[in-house]
C-alpha cells in the first residue's frame, strides 16, 4: 500500500497562522486604502474652488503650482532608492504621514506662496505612497490575480471617495445655514482629510512582513522596462493636462459651482466603483493590449470633445468618461508585473512614478502659459488629443496576448 504523507502539525499551524497574518493585512491595507481616498477626496473636492475662491488665483498661477508640487514625484525613484533599507509598508507610512500633516495645514493659507509651500510639503508624503501602494497591493496578492487585486483596491477607493465627496457636499450645503463661512468650510474640510490620511498612515506601519517584498533594489532602468517607461510617461503627460484643466475649465470659463462639481464627481466614483474590478479581471484574463487601445481611443475622443464642444452638459459627460476610462489604467501596472525581475517591482514601480512626473513638472506650467497667452483654453486639450494618438501607438507595441500572472 501507498505510504499516506502526513503534515506535522506545527507545520499545519504555522500555515494557518501566515495565513490569518495576510488576512489581517489585507483588512487592514483595504481600511487603510479607504480613509486615504476618503481623506483625499474631502481635499480634492474643494481644492480648485478654493484656489480660486479665497487664494484667487489665476491660470497660469494653478499651473505653475502643480509643476512645482509634481517635482517630489519626479524625484520619487531617488528618494525610495535612499529608503531602500525600510520595507514598503514603512515607506509608505511615512509618506502617508507627511501627506496628512500638510494636507491638514493647508486651510491656514490664504494667499498663494504659503500654499505653495505647503502643497509641495504634503506632496513629498504623498509621491512616497504612491510609488509603494501598488507594490504592496502585488506582494499582498503573492501573485495570483494582480489585475483583479489592483481593481478591488481602486474600487474602494472609489467607494470612499464617493463618501468623501458626499461629505463635502453635505458640508457646503450646511454651511449657510448654521453661518459658516467660505474659508471655515475649506479649512474644516482639508483638516478632516489631513486626520484620515494620517490615521492611514499609523495603520499602514502595522502592516506585517507580507506586505513586503523579500529584497529590494535601489534605482533601476533597463532597457527590458522601456515600453513601460514610455507608456507611464506619456501617461503623466495626458493625465495633467485633464486632471488640471479639464475642471479648471469647468470652474473658470463656465462656472460650474462647487455643488454641481461635488455632484459630478460623485457620478465619477460611482462608475469607477463598478467598472474597477472589471476592468482588471478583464486584465488577468486577456492581457494588457486590447484595454489599453481602447483607453487610448477613448482618450483621443475626450481631448478632441474638450477641444471642440462648447456645450457644457457635452464637456461634464466626457469629464465623466475620462475618469472612468481611466480604470483602464491598471493594465500599465499588471504589465510590468508580468515581466519584471525577481524583486525589482517596487523600483520600477517607483521609475515609472518619476517617467510619470518629467511629463507632471512642465505640462502644467506650460499648458496654463498657453492657455493665457493665446487667451484660448483649448489649446492644451488639441495638445492632449496629440499625445492620446502617440499613446495609441505606442500601446500597439505591447504583446497581443500574453500568459496569465505567475509571480
């Protein structure tokens, strides 16, 4: 008769017990993940109508800022590469850290350069996050289905932006009437965001060893990476010009107030809510080439739509569309997943956050310059419509199909 393998019981329990550890990381990374975005959408809400409200700021002031605010992140594979000693968790606990600090201090401003300074404070926490969020959500997911892991995460973040924004809203329709005013309101909102990204930050250090790789390297750029590094890149470059524009637009030329722009990115987190974790089963299951075309021909409709339409009920639904095309956006990640060296993730994720912010430093600016000097805010959206179409191209250039996560 066949001799019958017995597991020893230690080793049984061992097992068990790693395996509550996950468990219990995972609750805690999904938790953590949601009073981030929860935290961050209470800030982002009523950020630009702040700036433009009590800071009065201009065009080609908000573009500006943001050039300056992005250089933390160009510099984010340098400074992850010094903390190289420190697991991801840690990293990303400090970031988290710094980012509710400064994000909570920004209501104590009220004229442009203290904002200024502040933004970029609160910037260097956050670019530290979010070149190790992903790298946690991978090594948590031990390799088994790294798109649907990265499609759950967004999704709850979504969530929690929804609750975010609904508390913003509440807040600004409150605030008449128990005789709040405008610049209480914006200081309340960025305080509570600043105490749950900080509380994410305390929650993410107790994070155990399985969110964090075995080994990891400083700074890497191999030529292997190069169609990664392109796509991030040119990925940063359109983001900025619709993350900063295309609601400063809205704001600005159509006054669009702040309810109606609360109201509309809720409608955004909703959608991106349901469509999330869709979008990265549909990763896993056929590769990254045919989602990222499609993200890159809907982006080339969206610029063209913002560049041509003056109907404002036509620029809120493709404002609605981009953030919800933007789900696409985690095939960029799985694809490095699939075919990165053994512990150089974390790294190249951190490379591709910098590729990110060449784009993320002088887009902002530049575009803001345009904008003014022309007199004309389509320009930077024509210029955005350009850089979808190299986004198309060099998206055609990835593998058409390729074998399912096995990291």
């Amino acid at each position: 008769m066949p001799t019958e393998t017995v597991t020893p019981v230690t080793e049984t329990s061992s097992l068990v017990g790693a395996d509550k550890t996950l468990q219990r990381d995972w609750a805690k990374f999904i938790t953590l993940n949601f009073l981030f975005a929860f935290g961050f959408a209470i800030y982002a809400s009523v950020f630009q109508n702040f700036f433009n409200d009590i800071v009065h700021g201009t065009p080609r002031g908000l573009g500006a800022m943001e050039s300056i605010r992005e250089i933390p992140g160009l510099l984010t594979a340098i400074t992850a590469g010094t903390l190289v000693a420190l697991a991801e968790a840690r990293v990303a606990a400090l970031g988290l850290g710094i980012a509710g600090v400064g994000i909570g201090l920004t209501g104590a401003t009220n004229s442009y350069v203290p904002l200024v300074l502040v933004t970029v404070f609160w910037s260097v926490g956050f670019h530290l996050w979010a070149g190790m969020s992903s790298a946690i959500t991978l090594t948590l997911a031990k390799g088994q289905e790294g798109g649907r892991h990265l499609g759950r995460i967004s999704s709850i973040s979504a969530v929690a932006t929804m609750v975010g924004l609904g508390m913003a809203l509440l807040f600004a329709k409150a605030a008449p009437h128990i005789g709040v005013s405008q610049q209480s309101l914006y200081r309340w909102n960025f305080a509570l965001g600043g105490i749950c990204i900080f509380a994410a930050g305390v929650l993410c250090a107790t994070l155990s060893h399985h969110a964090a790789s075995v080994a990891r390297a400083p700074i890497i750029f191999r030529k292997e990476y190069k169609l990664f590094y392109l796509l991030t890149f040119l990925e940063g470059c359109r983001r900025q010009i619709f993350s900063i524009f295309a609601s400063f637009v809205l704001i600005k030329v159509y006054n669009l107030p702040l309810a109606s722009m609360l109201w509309l990115q809720f409608v955004n987190n909703i959608l991106i809510s349901l469509t999330a974790p869709k979008m990265g089963k549909l990763v896993d299951r056929r590769g990254e080439r045919a989602p990222l075309t499609v993200y890159a021909v809907g982006l080339i409709l969206v610029f063209l739509g913002y560049a041509v339409s003056t109907s404002i009920y036509i620029l809120c639904f493709l404002f609605i569309l981009d953030n919800v095309l933007f789900t696409f956006g985690v095939g960029f990640t799985t694809y490095l997943h699939r075919i990165v060296r053994p512990n150089e993730l974390t790294p190249c994720l951190n490379m591709g956050v910098t590729m990110n912010h060449i784009a993320a430093v002088t887009i902002p600016i530049g575009g803001a310059w345009l904008w003014e000097h022309f007199g004309n805010y389509r320009i930077p959206f024509w210029i955005g419509a350009a850089v979808a179409c190299i986004s198309l191209i060099t998206t055609l250039q990835l593998p058409a199909r390729q074998n399912p996560l096995s990291r």
